[in-house]
C-alpha cells in the first residue's frame, strides 16, 4: 500500500489520510473481532497513530479482547461502521479497517493471527502463515 492513501466510514462523516504505509495487514478471527466487525472474521491494517490524521468524530468503547489486554474499538456515531482498535500494549499504534480504505485493492492480507477461534466453515490462504493466537 503506497502512501498517503485515504479512507472513510459508509456515509462520510467520518474521513482519514495515513502519511505512511501500513507495518502490517491481517485477518483477526477471535470472537471479538467477528462480533465487532459482524463478520466471521475483522481484516485490518496497523499503522501508527501520528500517521492518521482523522476528520469528524468516533465513537469508542473498551473491552478486554481474547489475548487479556484492553482493545478500545471506535465506529461511526451516525452510520455504524467500525473503523479504528487501539490495543494497551502498543497504544501508539492503531488498527484500521481494511473495509474502510477508498481503494480496498490495496489491501493485501500478511497472516491470520487467533485461528483457534476461527469459524470452522472459514477458509484459510495457503499462501499466508496461520497463528492460532497472537504471535
Ligand atoms: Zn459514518
């Protein structure tokens, strides 16, 4: 993903610019990730958090996510869309949504991490390493 590259919740009000290509893109299949995104699984990318800059204002909230740490997931207030998880290890970085991106080809999936908790009808790529937890 070249950078800047820009994004969006699904009615606008809430829009971002990231100065910086991703350090990582991934597939999260813990159960708070398929509850948080109403997906079996949530895809996303991590960038850090100087690097976005974000127009309007997310909503948050907190909840101790699979690995015990505290995830903070943020979403649209008018539309829903979930956009943004900071995990208390590495506060200084954020997840993004990969559904969020203007151009979603961009998006390349690096690993799937927490797979013990994947939907058994889900299909994994051959192609990406799998972790059953974070590695
Ligand atoms: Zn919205």
């Amino acid at each position: 993903m070249t950078a800047p590259f820009f994004g969006g919740c699904a009615c606008g009000a809430i829009r971002y610019v990231c100065s910086r290509a991703p350090v990582a893109m991934l597939n999260g299949h813990c159960l708070d990730c398929q509850r948080s995104s109403g997906a079996p699984f949530a895809s996303g990318f991590i960038v850090a958090e100087a690097d976005l800059q974000v127009r309007g204002m997310p909503k948050t909230y907190s909840l101790r996510a699979s690995s015990g740490a505290l995830a903070t997931r943020s979403f649209c207030p008018q539309c829903g869309s979930p956009l943004f998880t900071r995990g208390e290890a590495n506060a200084t970085f954020l997840s993004v949504r990969f559904p969020t991106l203007d151009d979603t080809s961009a998006f390349q999936p690096m690993l799937d991490i927490w797979t013990a908790r994947a939907q058994p009808w889900v299909c994994f790529s051959q192609a990406i390493p799998h972790y059953p937890q974070t590695p």
